[in-house]
C-alpha cells in the first residue's frame, strides 16, 4: 500500500449515511460476481441530496453517467461519516468506484471497522472542518507516514492525526490477511 495517495477530492457534508453512500434499492447485485460488483462503484453516493455535496453550482455527480468509477479518489467529509445501517456495502461501493481514502471529522465505529477489516477505503480523520476549505476537483495529496494533506489547487497545508494501528491492515490488504502475516491464523 502507497502511504501517499494523491487525487481529486470530492466534498461532502456532515453525517453522511450508509444510505446515502449506496442506497438500499441497489443492494442486489452481487459482491462476488465481478460483472455485478462493479454496479456498486456505479451507484456509490447516488443518495446524496444535491444540497450535501458542497457545491455552488448544486451538482457534480461522484460517478458520471453510466460511468463505473469515479474522477475522484478522495471523499472529504464532515463528521459522522459512514452512520446508519452496518452495511459493508457502503465501504465497498466506495472502493469499486476508484475512491482511495476519505478524509473525515468522524466516523460511525462500524464503518470505519469495515473500511479496515475488509480493505476497501482508507478512513483518515481530520481535527480540522476541512469539507468547509476544500472543494470538489481540488488535487489533493495525503501522506499517511507524515500525517499531512496539501491542496495542490490552494496552495493550503493541513495536518492529520496519526492513522495509528489500522496501517498494518491496511498494508496487509484486509484483516485476514494481516492475521495470516500475524501468524494469528493459518494460511
């Protein structure tokens, strides 16, 4: 795993729910068959009302048309980030649609542990609002060894708190495999 991800950011309001990141009516197709996975990327974040997204003009969707993936590999986000339902959709969606890592206030503690646990999305968290000082289309670079954002398109230079223990996790690609590097679990 690359401890740098740059990317675009997509900017999303506050208590953004399971719901909202894949909405229930697209939970049918399957998460094994990789022709079906793939419409989780499609519809990631379809049930965000306009107004959450941040954004004057009211609109850029986070998948095109009948695009799969995403323009944008990083979602920063408000506090509260992943609420509602237990889904593992949610971070699943996130991850079929190219999105690396979001950035966030706060998370709900089961998204967050299916963000880790199943190595889909990396959940950073800020101390700062920063879905008040970035904006959808800005380059963003985060560095998980410095715990560092910069906005390329600003010029602005964030700080993050240490990612801490999830990193071996993540680095592992989820936590199975961490516990079969771990030794905690045959191969």
């Amino acid at each position: 795993m690359d401890t740098k991800i740059r990317g675009k950011a997509y900017v999303v309001g506050e208590s953004i729910d399971t719901d909202q990141i894949i909405p229930a009516q697209y939970l049918v197709y399957s998460t094994s068959d990789p022709e079906e996975r793939r419409f989780y990327g499609h519809y990631a974040l379809a049930g965000l009302p306009v107004a959450s997204q941040g954004l004057p003009d009211g609109g850029t969707p986070f998948v095109r048309g009948e695009e799969f993936t995403s323009d944008y590999q990083i979602i920063v986000a408000g506090p509260n980030f992943g609420c509602g339902s237990s889904r593992e959709h949610a971070p699943l969606a996130l991850a079929e649609a190219g999105a690396t890592l979001v950035i966030a206030e706060s998370y709900a503690r089961i998204f967050f542990r299916n963000c880790v646990n199943g190595g889909y999305v990396i959940p950073a968290e800020t101390r700062e609002r920063l879905y008040d000082r970035v904006r959808t289309g800005d380059d963003l670079e985060v560095d998980l060894t410095a715990n560092t954002v910069i906005n390329h398109t600003t010029g602005d230079h964030y700080e993050l708190p240490p990612i801490g223990d999830i990193l071996p996790i993540l680095e592992a690609g989820d936590v199975f495999e961490y516990a079969k590097k771990a030794g905690m679990m045959a191969s």
